[in-house]
C-alpha cells in the first residue's frame, strides 16, 4: 500500500500517520479549527506521553484522566477537552466496533457506500470529514473500494484542496494557498459561498 502523507513537519510523526491506521483517525478528528500541521501532530503527541496508542486502552482510561493527558502544553488542540473527549469516544468506537485498530475500518471493505457508512457512525466524523477520509485513502494510501471517488465528492478531484492532496512540502503550501484563496472568494472547501454553509458542530 503506497502511503505518501506529508503534513506535520515532523518525520517521526508523519511516519506514525503513515503506518498506523489509529493514529490516522484521530488526526482527522483533530483537523478543525487550527491548522493542519497542529491537528495531525496530535497522535504523536499523544503517543508520546501515553507511551502507546492503544484505542482499547485509551478507551479504558478514565476520560477526565485522558482530557488532562491531552491538555498539557503544548495541548493536542484550540480545544483539548472537547477534542480530547471526542477522541476517547472514538477510541471506545474502534474498540467496541474494529478490534481496536483504525485501519479494520476500511481494511476489505469492497464498496464506499459502506465505508461511508462506517465512517459516519464513528464519533467527530461528519459528511465532509468522512469525505475528505476517503480522498484521503484513495489518494494517499491506495485505498479505493468502488465509487470512492463518487464518496469522496469534490475531494477526489484534481485541485489541492486538503490534507488529501498533501505528500510533500510543496503540496502542503499549495493547499494552504487554495484554502486562503477560498477564503479570499468567501467559499468553502467545496466551492460554495460560505454565506450559505450552516454552522455545523461535526465538520
């Protein structure tokens, strides 16, 4: 499986990303609101205080016990104890659901409908993130069950416009460059004017 993910900055933690389908999870959960680098450093931060990232083991943990764990300075994220719960619940999801592991989410799923499907259920995980997940396996990780490009959405096309399009330093700038021009039309990710995007509380 071609795994091409480049987005924090830190070797170590994009190698984490790249190898460990849990730790690829929770950094999608953690990509709103501050910038990608941040979300997507957050499993090793996290791995590197817990000394694991264990989903069953985390799930285990006392939940107040965890939200202090990801609070510390350098906190995980703009808001570690909201964050930090929605990743103990979805550590509890995988568990409970795909035997601890990340990766059994997507692993021999043949068609995207389901993966959607699965994606969907999963704590923090709302129509566009689940979306741009699935561009994220397809183009940077060689996971396409059918009509992933139809679940994808416009995430699956050509323009860089997320963590999906990043596997260099180079793409990273261009991403950033397409979300601050988005911004500059008042659009969206996804072309629409952003007078008309709902506040939604999963992303």
């Amino acid at each position: 499986m071609t795994r091409t993910l480049y987005i924090t900055g830190i070797e170590s933690a994009d190698a984490l990303l790249n190898r460990d389908g849990t730790a690829l999870m929770i950094g999608m959960l953690l990509d709103q609101q501050v910038p990608m680098e941040w979300a997507f450093t957050g499993p090793f931060t996290i791995r590197k205080r817990l000394g694991h990232l264990n989903a069953k083991r985390i799930a285990a943990m006392d939940v107040d016990k965890f939200v202090a764990i990801c609070s510390e300075k350098p906190a995980v994220h703009r808001f570690p104890r909201s964050m930090a719960t929605r990743i103990h619940d979805l550590c509890a999801a995988l568990a409970e659901d795909y035997d601890g592991k990340g990766a059994n989410v997507w692993r021999d799923v043949e068609d995207a409908k389901e993966l959607m499907a699965r994606l969907r259920k999963l704590p923090g995980y709302g129509q566009e993130k689940a979306e741009i997940f699935i561009a994220l396996l397809g183009k940077r990780f060689g996971v396409r069950p059918k009509d992933w490009k139809k679940y994808a959405g416009v995430f699956s096309d050509a323009r860089p416009r997320s963590v999906a399009d990043i596997y260099s330093a180079a793409t990273l700038l261009k991403v950033r460059g397409f979300k601050q021009m988005q911004r500059a039309r008042d659009t969206d990710k996804q072309d629409r004017p952003l007078a008309s995007k709902k506040s939604r509380v999963k992303k």
